[in-house]
C-alpha cells in the first residue's frame, strides 16, 4: 500500500503532465473535401488538384501552420465574385514551391475587367496572414490577382505573376488586350514587405490602398501601370513607404501616387523612392495628382500628402520622347513637407505640368 504522501506526489505529476498535442499531425489536401480535416494539422500539404467552378479554395489555419504546395492548382471557370483563394492564419510559413496556380484568364478577359462584361472572380488570391508567403507562382488572373490585408507582420518573396496573355487581344476584346485590372498586389495592410518578385500584367504592379511601414523592394514589373500609391479614398492613412531597387518596364508610369478628386481626412505621408530603375514609361516617369481617375485635372485638396523624396539612393528613369517625365498636379495647399528629389534622374520625355507644388527640391533633368 502506498503511503499518502506519495498517493498525493502521484496525483500531482499526472496533472502536470502535458497533453498530446493532436495538431501536430500533416493534413493533405487533393481536393476541397479534405480541407477541413486537413486544416486541423499544423502541417498542411497541399497536392495537385482543381477547384470546382464557382467555389473559393479557403484555408483558416491554425497558428504556427507550415503550408507546402506540391502541386498545381487549377480553377474551374464561372462566371462570378470570387475570390478563387483565400488563406487565413497567424505566424504562416506559406510555402509556393513554384507550383502554378491558374486563375483561367483567358475564359473570362474581354479587354473590360472589373468594369464590365462578365462577372470575373476577384481577388484571384486574398492573403489574410502573418509569418511568410514565398515561391507562389500565378498564372491567368481573371482580374486583380494579390489582395494582401495582413493581421500582423508579413513577408511576400520570390511570387510571380503572369498575366502576359492578357497582354493581346482576343475574340471579346474589340482589339483592346484583353486582359485588363489585372493588379499584381493589392495593399491594404501594416507591416508588410513585398520582395523579390515578377509581376506581368495590365494594370498596377503594387496599388497601395491605406497602410503603414511598407517596403517594396527588388521586384521587377513588366507592362502595366508601374508601382503605385492610391488610388485614395476617403478617411485613409499612408505612412512609412519605401519603394527600392525596383526594375519597372513597358509601364504606363514607373511611380504614382493617386488621390481621388473628391477624397477628404486622408493623409499620404513618408514615401521613399530609392535605387530603383524604369525604362521606357508610355505616359508618365512619375505623376502625383489629386486629380484621379483624371491623370491631370483640377485637383482635390482633401488628402494631405507629405514628404515624398527621392532619396537617398539614385532612382533613374527613361520616358518615351511623347511623354512626361514627371508630373504633379496637387490641390492647393495638399502637398507639404519635404520632397528632396536630388536622387532622381530622368530622360526622354519632357517635364509635364507642376501644378501647386513649391516643396521640390534637389530635382534635375
């Protein structure tokens, strides 16, 4: 017979012990019916397989979760809201292993987007995660392809977008490409860096919606509407950007910050361009306007955008010969701070309308 004293020692080291943790299994998933056991597993691998038309790919993980993608992922195409994918969870290891996923472009791209004509799944990828997202490699968005709202600290590397079919016209296209609002990345989102990456498509290569301390940096965007602040709305705040060592070809404009005409209690403020290099910009090097969706109007005076330089680091840019280097068109009074240029080189073009702005300095040809 035990004492009790020992009976009690007994007791208490059952009730320290701990519990098997049952999430450390590794869930796989080859089709939408295995997502919800699969989900439950800290470790997710996800094989290839094809979504069905008309249904979102949605993972809610748990925290701390490792995601693998092993193999392609396809989507069945209909016309409707979408979003084809959406990943929720804290501290993610999201791992793309450059496997594809195709989003089916070419079925739904008639030259018009999100602005008309078939219903087209948007946002082809929500990302709704902290932790890292990296190798995830996109073909065919149907329209706007990265919508990136980060819970906390997030690092996106090593993605590529494809959308270069887009790049050409097609049946339902009037002879316009046919794909169009194909945005690379979306932003609404603190803490966030977007590094490393290829986007091809027709419209923003990063469109930078509200959000703070975000970086972009060694990325390279092809065709398209170049890098982006805007467009803003109303009650919105941009703070802490650093755009660097970025390569921008083919791109309507290399860098644009874009306020809605009729945007009021905003703020666009500490915006750094640095080390980055564009060639061959169609309309504009770099445009500031508070004139959108005009490029260049009469503009609102209801979002305060401060602080925006070129430098430290030399930024250089080639504009067509029938195109503006750069352009501001700033509301009376909206434009504030420091804007130190010195870091900025331009060619090709002309230097466009420079409307209400007196805080540049540092700026030659």
């Amino acid at each position: 017979m035990f004492p009790l004293l020992a009976l009690a020692s007994l007791s208490t080291l059952a009730t320290a012990a701990p519990a098997s943790d049952s999430s450390s299994c590794t869930g796989t998933i080859s089709s939408l019916d295995d997502v919800s056991t699969a989900v439950q597993c800290t470790t997710v691998n996800i094989n290839a397989f094809t979504v069905p038309a008309g249904e979102t790919f949605n993972l809610d993980l748990l925290s701390g979760t490792t995601v693998n993608v092993l193999g392609e992922v396809q989507f069945g195409n209909v016309s409707w809201a979408g979003p084809l994918f959406e990943v929720k969870g804290d501290d993610i290891t999201f791992n793309g292993n450059g496997q594809l996923w195709d989003g089916g472009g070419p079925f739904y791209w008639d030259g018009l987007g999100t602005n008309g004509g078939v219903t087209k799944p948007h946002p082809m990828m929500k990302i709704e995660i902290s932790g890292t997202l990296s190798d995830v490699y996109v073909v065919n968005a149907p329209a706007q392809c990265f919508s990136v709202s980060n819970p906390a600290a997030l690092t996106i590397t090593g993605v590529t977008v494809d959308n270069s079919q887009g790049n050409y016209p097609n049946s339902n296209s009037n002879g316009l490409p046919a794909g169009h609002n194909t945005d690379g990345f979306d932003v609404s989102a603190n803490d966030l860096t977007i590094e490393k990456s290829t986007v091809i498509n027709q419209d923003d290569c990063l469109a930078i919606n509200r959000g703070t301390n975000i970086v972009f940096q060694d990325n390279y965007c092809d065709g398209g509407h170049g890098i982006s602040i805007g467009s803003i709305t109303s009650n919105v705040v941009v703070d802490g950007v650093t755009i660097q060592g970025n390569t921008v070809v083919n791109s309507q404009q290399a860098f644009r910050i874009k306020t809605d005409e009729v945007a009021t209690n905003s703020t666009v403020s500490n915006i750094v361009y640095t080390d980055n290099t564009a060639t061959n910009c169609t309309e504009y090097g770099v445009l500031i306007t508070q004139s959108y969706p005009a490029s260049l109007g009469t503009p609102g005076n209801g979002v305060i955008i401060s602080d925006v330089n070129f430098s430290p680091g030399t930024t250089t840019l080639t504009a067509a010969s029938n195109a503006y280097m750069v352009a501001v068109d700033c509301g009376e009074g909206s434009c504030t701070g420091t804007w130190d240029w010195s870091g900025l080189k331009t060619s090709g073009g002309e230097v466009g309308p420079m409307d209400n702005i007196t805080v540049i300095t540092g700026y030659t040809q």
